[in-house]
C-alpha cells in the first residue's frame, strides 16, 4: 500500500512537491490480477498459531520467495511480524481488515497517475514477483523515461531490502545529484486527492452500514 500511496500523492499536484525521489518496491500503476487475488486470499483470512514456532514456521512457507536467507533473518522477520492475543495464542501483527482494500477498491487512472510524477522514480522488482510483472516495468520506462530499474534475482513479492546488492543501488539514488523537476503534467481528474479520499471513506461507512 505505501507504493501505490506514494504514487497518488507523488501525482497531485497539491502534494507532489512533498515528494523529491519515489522508490517503489516491487509495485507499480499496473498490478497481475492473479497476484492480487492471491494477497487478498492471504491477507482477508484471520491467522491464529498456539505457539511461536508455528507463526515462524507459517511465515517460511508463505515468504519463501521473498529471498530471505539463515535462520537468524527468519528469526527478525516472524519477531517483527507477531503479536501475542490475550489467550497467550500468536497472530499477525497488521490490521485484519487489510484485505478489505481490495474489496472496495477506488477506480482512477493509475496510469494518468504513473505519467503526472515529475520527481525522480525508481522501482525495485524481484525478479519471481507475482504482483509486478516485467512488462509493466518496461512500460512504466516507456511513460516515464528517467525510471531507474532494479531487478533482485530469485526473489518474489517484495524484496526485504537488507542486503548490500538492493541498498546500494537505492542509496546511490537517493543521494545522487538531483536533476531539474519537469514541469508539471496536464491533469484530468477533478478533485484533489484528499477529497476523493474522504468520499471513498464516506461510501465506505455506507458499505459497511448496509451489512
């Protein structure tokens, strides 16, 4: 979510000069349905484990393809992604209402989006991701010229960015000499964002009341 957030608020005109230098990781204006779906599956169940080792042991088997490498990064991931329910049961430590995003999802052009950002872009893909597909990437560089790409081999959905070989070429992003912002982009819709976004919370609450 923080990528697509980055990108709606990168292409506002109202917000856009927040944002100096957008990475994204492993996400773009065009996702694979297929690993959408696949998100949401995981993400809208609730998750429940009598022991820690088990939430670890889960926590392998779905995050395979991040790439992630020894038992001591295993380890800080399931320690960073747990937390301990009243009953002494683990569970995810996110909200369990995530997966209703891709229920009630807002339409827009994210791709009126992906060509209205005039700051610097990189995007981070792994390689085996089921998200971000490589032909969207090479049509994110047909839109938007200056993207600078990184591909992590033998890594899925997302790379962890904890290694060398993925920092570096970030770092160096980030701190190389900025070039001068582009002009902004002709935008076609209307509002500002944060008024689309308090109607969709509005039409949300509506959803939820005729439940």
């Amino acid at each position: 979510m923080g990528g697509l957030l980055g990108m709606l608020l990168a292409a506002e005109a109202d917000s856009a000069h927040r944002i100096e230098r957008l990475v994204l990781n492993d996400v773009g204006p065009e996702l694979n349905t297929d690993g959408l779906a696949q998100l949401a599956l995981y993400f809208g169940r609730p998750h429940h484990f009598a022991t820690f080792s088990q939430l670890e042991e889960e926590l392998r088997a779905h995050y395979g393809g991040f790439g992630i490498e020894g038992d001591d990064a295993w380890r800080r991931l399931a320690l960073g992604s747990a937390r301990r329910l009243p009953d002494g049961s683990w569970t995810y430590h996110y909200d369990p209402r995530i997966g209703e995003q891709f229920i009630h999802d807002t339409p827009r052009n994210s791709w009126a989006d992906w060509r209205a950002i005039r700051c610097p872009l990189m995007v981070v893909r792994g390689a085996e991701s089921p998200l971000l597909d490589a032909d969207s990437v090479l049509s994110m560089a047909e839109a938007q010229p200056g993207l600078v790409t990184l591909e992590v081999p033998d890594c899925g959905h997302a790379p962890m960015l904890d290694r060398d070989s993925q920092v570096a070429p970030i770092a160096e992003f980030l701190t190389r000499p900025q070039r001068q912002r582009l002009p902004p982009y002709p935008q076609t819709h209307g509002n500002a964002w944060w008024r689309r976004m308090a109607a969709w919370l509005k039409r949300e609450s509506r959803l939820k009341g005729t439940d």
